[in-house]
C-alpha cells in the first residue's frame, strides 16, 4: 500500500511539473498527443501501448522521423499508467541525448544510462544498427 501511494505521488507530480508520459493512462496520452498518434497496439505479453510520430530536422541528422512508443504498463487502482517510453531516432542523435541528459544535470550510472533521481526516471541509450533508442522508465530504487 505505501508503495502504491508513493506511486500515485510521484507519477502526480512528474505529470504535473513536466507533462511527461509517466504516469498518464492511454486516454490522457491519447488526448495530449493527438496530432502524432501513428498507432496502438499490444505486445505479445499484452501491454498496451500507443506509437506516435514526429518530424524533426537539425544539423546533425538532417531531416528525419522521430517515433516515440509509450507503454502502459502499471496497473494503479484498475488504471493502466505509462511508466515507460521509448524513443527511436538515427543512431547519429546518440552524442545529442547524451549532451541533452548531462546539461540536465542528471546522474551518470553508465556511459549511456543516467537517472534523475528528483522523479526517479532512469534514461538509457540503446544503440542498434542505424537506430539509436532513448529508453525511459520509472525506477522506484533510491
């Protein structure tokens, strides 16, 4: 019970303070990012999860499409709640996530992990081919 209550607030202020994807139900998710939602589906196990889709430009990459995968994957109080996300970009953005997490001051666990420990998220970059995958998800370990 104290785990589902730290929970329920530490999901209530990362939502409130950031708006980030961690801690909304798909609905929420749904009505905040509508005019990226590509498609939901479901994984083999049967989480839920919804893809969107953005196009993006700057100097390194050039144009390109940024799809994020958000997954519900928490159940609180009959609710699925994202607690983690996924973002996929070319490989050649991986030193402007790393730039992205060390100005926010986040902690370095790995040369490609970081956590904020504030809202208790852990930010890890996954290199895969020509796919660089920022993998974001709630770590209630202190």
């Amino acid at each position: 019970m104290k785990l589902k209550i730290t929970l329920i607030i530490i999901f209530g202020f990362t939502f409130l303070t950031t708006k980030a994807q961690i801690g909304m139900t798909k609905t929420e998710a749904l009505k905040a990012y509508s005019e990226n939602f590509l498609r939901e589906s479901k994984t083999n196990s049967g989480t839920e999860y919804i893809i969107l889709e953005k196009d993006l430009e700057n100097k390194i990459s050039g144009k390109f499409v940024q799809y994020k995968a958000i997954y519900f994957d928490l159940e609180i109080d009959g609710k699925y709640m994202c607690s983690s996300y996924k973002i996929i970009e070319p490989s050649s953005e991986v030193n402007n996530w790393i730039k992205v997490l060390k100005e926010l001051n986040y902690v370095k666990l790995t040369d490609l992990k970081y956590k904020d420990y504030e809202k208790s998220l852990i930010y890890e970059i996954t290199i895969d081919k020509d796919a660089c995958f920022l993998n974001v998800y709630f770590d209630n370990k202190l």
